[in-house]
C-alpha cells in the first residue's frame, strides 16, 4: 500500500505486503530529533518514493561511529559529495540501523527540506539498494 509520511515527526509502519512510503521534501526533519522513521524498511518489498529526489548515493559502513548525531553527519558528508543526492550510513555504532541523508538542494549542507531518514534493521549494504528509492 502507499504510505504518505506527511508532516511531522513519524515512526512509520509498513504492512506485511510491499509498500510505497511517500516522503516529500519537508515530510521530514534534518536532525535526529524531528526526522522520519521507517520501522520496517525491506530492500526490493519497501519503495521510498522520494520524488526522484535520490537518483545515486554513496554508503558506509557506520560500525564505528558513536551515535545516531554522528550517523548524521557521516552520511550528510556522504550526500555532499558533487557526484551524488544523497548519503547511507548502515549499521550505526553497530546498532543494526541505519540513516539516509538526501542533499535535496545540491548545496552540500544541510538545509531546510532537505531530508532525513532512520532505516530501522538496515544493518548492511545488501539491505539497501538504489532501485528502493523511487
Ligand atoms: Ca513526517
Ligand atoms: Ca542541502
């Protein structure tokens, strides 16, 4: 089913089939603290209709990084790469969860509508893949 993420502060919720979870520039924060959460994102059942706002990303491995706010960071850095929309960072700090940045504006900072993801159990990078975003 499709899922708008609307505006606000969401932990989203998938069904048992697949889904398509709208996320508009604005529908989410650009921090921890007011970004979108997707509770059971799965590669190739879960599309994460962006807009085609996220058309190639770079990925790292977050195992590392000592928090979420770091994840953030990692993967706006990532996004503000000239080559690519957006940045993943899997497995932060070990946790099995990952953050998605999308540099929405191409200026390579975070800006207001650019957007933040939390991608619960995304735990490496074959749970991922550029063809979830739409
Ligand atoms: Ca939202
Ligand atoms: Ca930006």
């Amino acid at each position: 089913m499709t899922i708008d993420a609307g505006t606000g502060v969401d932990t989203i919720t998938g069904t048992t089939g697949d889904d398509t979870i709208v996320i508009s520039s604005g529908d989410t924060g650009i921090t921890i603290a007011t970004a979108d959460t997707i509770a059971d994102f799965v590669t190739g059942s879960t599309s994460v209709d962006l807009d085609s706002a996220l058309n190639s990303y770079e990925e790292v491995d977050g195992t590392g990084l000592a928090n979420t706010v770091a994840a953030v960071v990692g993967a706006l850095t990532l996004a503000g790469a000239a080559a690519v929309d957006g940045g993943i960072v899997y497995n932060i700090a070990g946790s099995g969860n990952s953050v998605l940045f999308v540099d929405e504006d191409g200026d390579g900072a975070a800006s207001a509508g650019d957007t933040v993801v939390i991608l619960l159990g995304v735990a490496t990078a074959a749970d991922v893949a550029g063809a979830d975003f739409i």
